[in-house]
C-alpha cells in the first residue's frame, strides 16, 4: 500500500468531514436559514421580476391579520414617511403599526411573515418608501427581487434624506452580490448602518440593531466569534428591557451560539417566553443540541414543528421548506437521542410532502438539487445508512431507479447512486456494478442534456463516489474518497478503520461527537472502531421514544355550486374517493383554456387511477351554458363537471384570491377520500403539467393508502 497516497487521502475525507455539506449530511442543520453560506449562495441566480404581479406570483396572498401585529416604539422601527394628498386618505399610524410588524418579524428571522406585513404597508400607501424598502430587506438573500422593491423605494414620493440613507447602504449590498465575497458584504452593511445609528448624535436604535444582526451573522457564518460579545450581551440585556425590546429576543442566542452553547442556552427561556413562534422553539433547540440534551431538543423541535404547520401568513412553498427542515432536524435528534427506528420513520413521512419540480420548455421534469423531495429522499436514505439497513436502501433505491414512470433525471441518478452504495455494502458485488453502469449513463445522459448540465458535475461526482466506496468496502482508499457524498462520516469510520487508516477514522467519529455530544449511535460506533470493527450494524440503542412528525393534511371548506343547467353540486358527493379540484378565471382567460386542454386528453387516464376532476370558473351559469352548451350533458371537448363561482366565495375560501391585488387566482388541489389536501398549487399563473401531476397525484395516494380510488392499500413510510 502506497502510505503517502492513503495519508493523503485521509486529510482530503477529514475536509470534506469538516465542511458544512459534510456537517449537514451527518444531521447538522443550520436553525436560522441566513446563517448558512451555502443559502445566501443558492438565490443568487434569481430572476429579476418585471413587475408587482410577477414579484408576487408565488405571494404572499392573504392580507395579514392586524390584530396580529405588535407595535414598537419609534426609535426601534423604519423612519416611516407617509404621503400627504388630498387624493388619498392615508392613515400613517396603519401604515406604521405594519412596518413596524414587519421589523419584528426581520428580527425573528421570518422572511415571508415580514413581506407580508410591508406588502400590506404598500397597499395602504403606494407612496411610502419605508414600506418597498422593508420588502427589500425582507428579501436580503435574493438580490434580484430585493433591488426590484429597491428601485420602488427610492421613486416612492413619501420620503426623507434618512430613508434614502437606509436603501443607499442596501442598494450597496444587493448590487455587489455577484462581485464581492459574502463576509464582506455583510461588513460593509453592518458599518453603514452604524454610521447612520451614529449620525444625528443620538443613537439610532433601529439602525443599531440592524447593524448588529449582520454583524452576529457574519461571525456565525465565519465562525469567529466578535472580540466584544460580551459587551454586545451586555447591551441586548438592556435593551430587550426596555419597551418593545422583546423584538430583539433572537440575538443574544444567536450571538452564542456557535461558540459557546451553554451561554446561548441561558437566553432560551426569554426566547420562548417573549416571542415563542416557531422559528423561536427552532432556534431554542439549538443550544440543548450543542449540549447534548436530546429529549428537551426533541421538545422544542415539536413545537416549532406543530406552530410551522399552524403558520397562515406564509406562502405554501416557504410553509413546506420550513417544515421539512424543522422535521429533519428533528429526525437526527431522534437518532443522536438513541431511537434511529423512530427517526427512519420521520424520514420516511417527509417523503409523503408534495413533490414540485421545474420543467423545461420541452415540459421535461427538471428537479432542483436542493428541491425538498429530494431533501426527503436523501434524509431518509441517510436515516438507513446511519441505522446500518441497507437492505432497505439497496431495495428501495433499487425498485425506485428501475420506475418507469420517474422521468427526473436528476432523481433516478440519485437513486442509481444510493442503490450502488448499499449494494457495495452488503457485498453484493454484481449488483454494485450493475447500479454503477446505470448511474453513468444517466450522468451522460444529464451532461449532453442542456436543461440539464448545471448539474453534471455533482452527478459525475456521484459516479466517482460509487466506485471509491465500493473500493473502500473491499479495503481499498482510493484518492476519489472526497466524492462519496451523502454518507455521514462516522459511517464510513469503521471501513476506514479496516484499511488501514485508523487515526483518520478515530478523528472523524471524534469530530462527529464533538457536534453530537453524547449521541448514543456514535458512542456506539466509537465502540465499534475500538473492538476494531469493520462493518457498522444496524444499531439497535435503547433510549427515548419522541413522537414522529406527521404531517396534519388541511380540509378545505365545503363547496356547494351550480354547474351550466344550474344543477347544483358539492364536493362532498365525492367524499369516500380523491378528487382533483382546479380553479381558473373563466373562458376569457386564454392561459385558463389552455390548462383545461392540457387536462382534457387525461380525463380518462385521472379516472382509471379513480381521480375524477372537478373545475371551477369565475363565469356565470349563462356563460356556461354559452361556452359549453345547454343542458346537463358534458361538453365532449371539456369532458369533467364545470362549476360556477361568480361570487368567487369558493375562491376565497379556498384561498385562491389575492387580497392584495384584489383578484382571483389559479388553483389545483388534490383532495384525498376524507377531503384533506395532499398537493396543492396556488399561483397567478396555471397548472398546465397535466400529464406529470397524475402520476404524482398516484404517488400520494398510494403513501397515503389510497390505490385506484380504493382506500386502504397502502400507508405513508412504508
């Protein structure tokens, strides 16, 4: 054996163990979202909106409830102008109690609850600079849209020389997200909001708290801790007891937390106490975690779980993304906690989440990498590599890469990919070889598709990872061991250990409990290395049994409407089987026509898989009967039952109105037997991926134990 080829091959895995990708494969996830480097990178590619329509497309939709919001006290929120016209009567303390929700929210680290609150600010005064400019940095990781509500700020009329102080400094930030480093960026703006808390001679409390928060961020994301933390604790401990300092609540956790997790534990308490939304039980986990304290981690996550659920104000792909985040954390501290059995089986739920990949022009499926179905798939393989079964890895990823129904590419090389890992872990020499081909014909396949090539060096990485686990199975290190992705470093520990790389192995499950203190599986696994074992068993640890995420499917209200005879029917005369229910804006609404067509052609193949469809129209019963005939036969050329909704009470109700912009939208739910929703779409634009939604429709069912309309067949995780 060459040693200075194995030497180095060590220090090349224990840098890929010690990066955050590795981190976040062996369960560390970041309980703020902007503190991870790799979430400010992923936005960078967003397209600028042309126009408010476009900006909003994916919400917020439904006005904030102002009995909701908190105020603060000036010096805490956004210099507020409001416009003075004898045209408009606006009321400037509305104005300002929603701006001032909407830097509460910003505190709290809730994004979508902010623009929600600044949005409804710039209905009620188009003109308030103070509101766009709140919309911006409610958007900070996505520059493109944030320089969009930028630009309307600083046209806005109501206005002073402070506001455009603030957006010059953000202006700054936003325009510099592609020429300058992200740690930079965050100092720059940290400093120019201090000049401005400094300016006038008395502080600015807004600006200096703002100042501070990128400040915090930044050292987090560096991983250095600030040279005066104890100073800055000092001055949030008197600030968070003045009026309105409640808001302020997440930073002294936050200015501990990477560094010394006992410290950020002590402020947990006033977390929960003086704001106690879901984002604050997320982050209070995070300290008991660093200690190692799983049952009360487990808790916290919980109820950060159950109130992301409960959570209105968010759009439902923000509502999706934070709970399945939220719920992997959790499935890890059920792992490090001593149950894997009960975290495989949170795993295994997540998959059951509505899966929502991009297409290309051709309509081919095009999953983004960091897409939450496949968060869900990865999370549970892992929970299997972890638990050492990969006998249901082998044979999940196996029977799933072979489904000729799954045409994202991206998802079958993941699939090949796993499938090659757990066969050379069960030594099952002919099948790793046979995973291995079909993982590089779909990587060639990827790379000479265009749609396709951004990512064709990650999936090349997945071929060269395939052979150098397998090679490390069978005692052999090889220098491409930095490709395996995917597996939790103290699970390739003990192969390690086997060929010949002892001390690099110790150090990686040394490391590992340094992140996981006291996690049962990995004191398990150093036990493992100790007695000098080769293979990781399925662990089988006693310990605490924390209940599983489930996922609470929301009932939409009752419908009773009229079709084009005036018959009228509900949607409780489908009660016992699914239903496909879409909404559209009526014959006049030429992208409505042409989604019902795409619809059209699969009527009968919806019907076979027992899924009748159900559409709902803005025209009036005459209407329909023009467009579609008289009488109570249907129209062959739209041959599903067509309901009238003039009012547009279903609309409403169903939540597919834009209250903002005061207009209906673009809906498609799938409703199961009981009339729970398992996928929904709600946007300005239609669902038109006709063909792709039936089988995902037939995806979900099956989960959720419904087979051609029959219930019973089948159960989510198994």
């Amino acid at each position: 054996m060459d040693f200075s080829v194995l030497a180095s091959c060590c220090l090349l895995l224990l840098a890929c163990v010690l990066s955050p990708a590795a981190l976040s494969a062996a369960g560390k996830s970041e309980p703020v979202q902007c503190l991870s480097a790799l979430a400010w990178q992923r936005e960078q590619d967003y397209v600028k909106p042309a126009n408010d329509e476009a900006a909003f497309r994916g919400g917020p939709f439904a006005l904030p409830k102002r009995e909701d919001a908190k105020p603060l006290p000036a010096g805490l929120s956004l210099p507020v102008t409001a416009s003075i016209s004898p045209s408009t009567a606006v009321d400037k303390a509305e104005v300002e109690l929603r701006i001032a929700a909407g830097v509460r929210a910003l505190h709290a680290f809730a994004d979508g609850e902010a623009e929600c609150w600044f949005r409804d600010a710039a209905r009620l005064d188009p003109q308030c600079a103070a509101a766009w400019l709140g919309l911006a940095m409610a958007n900070e990781k996505l520059p493109s849209r944030a320089l969009y509500f930028l630009e309307k700020a600083k046209v806005a009329q109501a206005q002073t020389p402070h506001e455009g102080a603030w957006m010059a400094a953000y202006d700054t930030f936003f325009q510099t997200s592609k020429s300058a480093d992200l740690l930079e960026r965050l100092e720059k703006l940290s400093g120019e909001l201090q000049k401005l808390a400094d300016a006038e001679g008395k502080e600015d409390r807004c600006a200096a708290s703002f100042a501070l928060r990128y400040r915090i961020i930044r050292a987090n994301i560096a991983r250095i801790p600030l040279s005066d933390a104890q100073e800055i604790e000092e001055r949030y401990d008197a600030w968070t007891r003045e009026e309105g300092g409640d808001a302020l609540v997440f930073y002294p956790v936050l200015l501990w937390l990477k560094f010394d997790a006992a410290k950020a534990a002590q402020h947990t308490r006033a977390l929960i106490e003086k704001h106690g939304g879901a984002a604050a039980w997320r982050l209070a986990a995070e300290p008991k975690l660093a200690l190692g304290n799983y049952k009360e981690a487990a808790a916290c996550l919980g109820a950060a779980l159950s109130k992301a659920m409960e959570a209105s104000s968010a759009s439902s792909s923000e509502k999706e993304t934070t709970i399945l985040e939220y719920a992997t954390a959790l499935a890890w501290c059920q792992f490090h906690g001593g149950h894997p059995s009960q975290a495989v089986s949170q795993a295994s739920e997540l998959v059951g989440l509505p899966r929502k990949p991009g297409f290309t022009g051709l309509e081919a499926v095009d999953d983004a990498a960091e897409s939450g179905y496949l968060g869900a798939l990865q999370l549970r393989a892992q929970m299997w590599m972890a638990s050492g079964n990969w006998v249901a890895l082998a044979d999940d990823a196996t029977a799933a890469a072979a489904d000729a129904g799954e045409k994202g590419l991206l998802v079958r090389a993941h699939q090949y990919y796993w499938a090659a890992l757990a066969s050379a872990a069960l030594s099952r020499g002919k099948e790793w070889q046979s995973a291995k081909a079909d993982l590089g014909k779909v990587a060639e396949e990827i790379a000479r598709t265009p749609y396709l090539t951004r990512h064709a060096e990650v999936v090349s990485g997945y071929v060269r990872g395939a052979e150098a686990f397998g090679n490390l199975v069978q005692g052999r290190i090889t220098p491409f061991m930095k490709d395996i992705a995917h597996v939790p470093g103290f699970v390739l520990a003990p192969w390690m250990s086997k060929a010949g790389a002892a001390t690099a192995a110790q150090a990686m499950v040394d490391n590992a409990l340094k992140e996981h203190p006291g996690s049962e599986p990995l004191l398990h696994v150093a036990s493992v290395l100790k007695a000098k074992g080769s293979v990781l068993d399925e662990v089988q640890v006693p310990g605490i049994i924390y209940g599983p995420y489930h996922r609470e499917l929301p009932a939409q209200p009752a419908v009773s409407l009229p079709d084009k005879s005036g018959a009228v029917h509900a949607l409780a005369e489908f009660k016992g089987r699914p239903v496909l229910v879409i909404f559209f804006l009526g014959q006049g609404c030429a992208h409505c026509v042409e989604q019902l067509q795409k619809f059209r052609p699969l009527v009968g193949a919806y019907e076979q898989a027992g899924i009748p469809i159900v559409a709902i129209g803005t025209d009036s019963v005459e209407k329909l009967a023009e467009s579609l005939g008289p009488g109570p036969e249907r129209n062959p050329d739209l041959p599903y039952l067509i309901l009238s909704d003039e009012p547009m009470a279903a609309f409403k109700a169903w939540k597919c109105y834009d209250e903002f912009l005061q207009k209906p939208l673009h809906g498609t739910f799938l409703l199961d037997a009981g009339g729970s929703v398992l996928w929904s779409d709600i946007s300005h634009d239609p669902y038109t991926q006709a063909s792709y939604l039936l089988g995902e429709c037939q995806r979900l069912l099956k989960l959720h134990g419904v087979v051609d309309g029959v219930v019973g067949v089948g159960a989510v995780g198994k």
